[in-house]
C-alpha cells in the first residue's frame, strides 16, 4: 500500500479525538535526498505530497526551498495557511526538540546550531514541532505503518548515515538532551580491540553505504554500485554477512535494554537487502542473547517508502493535538 493509502485507513479510524479532526497538517523533510512536503487534511482525510531536489548546501538557501515547496503544495490543494494547525518539521541529523534547532549535520557542517523551527514559524501562523528524521520514521511507522497498534517499537535506519528512533509507551522517546536514539555514533567494541583483523569503528563507520564499500574495496571489490555489493560476488556476500553480524550484536543489546514489541529497519541499504537481510540479522541473534534477553523479537521492513519523514512529521503533529 502507497503511503497515502497508510494514512487514511488509519485516520478513517477516528481514534484521534475531537481535535484530531479540525484543519490541516504540513509535513517537511529537509534530507540529504531532497526536500519533501506532504499535506493532510484532518476532516476529509485528503493526502498529497510533493518532491524537488536540495539547491545546495547553504541552510538559508535549502529551508527557503522547501518552505517555497510548501507554500506551492498548499496552493495546489487549495489550502490557505491559516488552515495549518501544526507543521511538522524533519531534519537529517541530531536536533535539539526542544528548541527547533538543528545540532549538526554529518556530512553538512553549515547548519550547527540553524535555528530551523525558527525559521519555519516566519512562514507560518501555526505550532511548528522539529525532530529528527529517524525519530519521525519511528513514530510514522507505530502511527500508519508496519508497527501500527505496537506501543514500543525501535527503528534503525541504513542508508549514507546510520540513525534510529524509539517509541516507548506510544511516544517518542528524546532522552535528557532530545538526542536519544543516534545509535550509529556509537562505537561497536573498545578502541583498539580488533575483529575479523580490523579495528572496530562506531556502527555508521561499519555498516553505512561508505561503510559496506570500504570495506568490500578491503577485500578487493572495488565498487560504488550498491547492486553490485547486493549481488552474487562473493566479496559482496561476505560483506554482508559481516554487517549482519554486527547489526544482530547491536540489536541484541537493545533488546535487552528496552524490550521492544518490534524492531523495523529502513533506508536505501533496508531496501537493496530485502528480506534475506532481515533473515540473516533474525538468524544471528540468538548468538548474542542469552534467557531472558528475547531472541524472537520481530524484524520487519519500513513500509512507507519516501515520504516516511514527511509522513512522521504529519505523525508528530498529530500526536500534539492529543496532549
């Protein structure tokens, strides 16, 4: 099922609440693959979304672009700003919730502490909520996805950068300083121990699209094609393999700390690995899980495709209307 489709059968529920019926949210996702809009109308349920390419890096320069995408989007759909109840807002990298500021981006450095919630409040007459885009992939997937109706859910996210996202007791989890869940800066064993003959990094190093293709060149598979590393080559093979071991090992002690319901993985790496990733990383767990640690803890795929940052910031805001 299309995103869309997700999002009404979930709304035509009419489990919100009065408030959960009233105007329009908007949802951005200002990510390293480009800039995302998507529109809801809470009463009708209509759904649309729009995409363009990022102009650049400059912070100013890309926020503008998106809020021009928005502002587009509402006029396609005949929707005036003052019907925004709340704009939710996706960032791809660490963020201060509490603030609306972006941290820092990995591979970005011109938007440490961008005042995005700030920015987008000028545009619109409405609550803006800014959050980082795994944390929103995890509440879009509890809220319409594939762990709609679980309470606990953890999401990993594999793509250029390695980030996840926790929903415990049906909301989102930030931590002391809203930063809660960034997973992929951690470090997969003490500096200086070795496995397989290589230094250990943090698990973005490891298992990151720069991760997998250093480390298939290491083994002689010099490649930028991530269907080549997916593919039959034997190199290819075994880098995969590592990664699902080191991803069952990581996993593991995340279940034993925070006893999920279910554990779903996303991003392009999600996606090109299919269910014979998921199949290996589920295989591998019992290796690193003892009684009671759980070993049967459901590893399941993102289902809602490209617009899922868009779709948690929609998420995000209609959690709010309830508090």
């Amino acid at each position: 099922m299309s995103a869309e489709s997700l999002v009404r059968e979930q709304l035509s529920r009419n489990q919100w609440g009065l408030l959960a019926t009233q105007g329009c949210l908007l949802g951005l996702d200002i990510g390293g693959y480009g800039l995302r809009a998507a529109l809801l109308d809470l009463q009708s349920h209509a759904y649309a979304a729009e995409h363009r390419e990022v102009p650049g890096d400059d912070p100013e320069q890309v926020t503008a672009a998106a809020l021009e995408l928005a502002h587009e989007l509402l006029a396609s759909q005949h929707v005036q700003p003052s019907q925004l109840v709340r704009v939710g807002v996706g960032f791809g990298g660490p963020v201060d919730s509490r603030v609306g500021k972006a941290l820092f981006s990995p591979r970005k450095p011109a938007w440490d502490q961008f005042p995005l919630q700030a920015r987008v409040e000028q545009a619109f007459d409405a609550v803006v909520l800014v959050d980082n885009d795994a944390n929103l992939i995890a509440l879009a997937e509890a809220t319409f996805g594939v762990a709609h109706g679980k309470h606990n859910v953890f999401y990993l996210h594999l793509s250029s950068g390695v980030g996840g996202g926790m929903v415990l007791g049906n909301s989102l989890y930030h931590g002391a300083s809203t930063t809660a869940g960034e997973i992929g800066h951690a470090a997969l064993a003490p500096t200086g121990s070795l496995w397989r003959g290589r230094e250990f990094g943090t698990l973005e190093q490891m298992v990151s699209i720069r991760g997998l293709l250093g480390r298939a060149a290491e083994l002689g598979l010099e490649t930028n094609d991530l269907d080549v590393l997916f593919g039959d080559h034997p190199v290819g093979r075994q880098v995969l393999d590592e990664a699902a071991e080191l991803l069952a090992l990581r996993l593991s002690q995340l279940i034993a700390l925070l006893d999920p319901e279910l554990i779903v993985l996303g991003g392009i790496l999600t996606r090109k690995g299919g269910e014979s990733l998921l199949r290996a990383i589920g295989e591998r767990l019992h290796n690193y899980a003892s009684p009671p640690i759980r070993t049967d803890v459901p590893i399941l795929a993102s289902v809602l495709g490209y617009d899922s940052v868009a779709v948690g910031a929609l998420a995000l805001g209609l959690h709010s209307l309830q508090e």
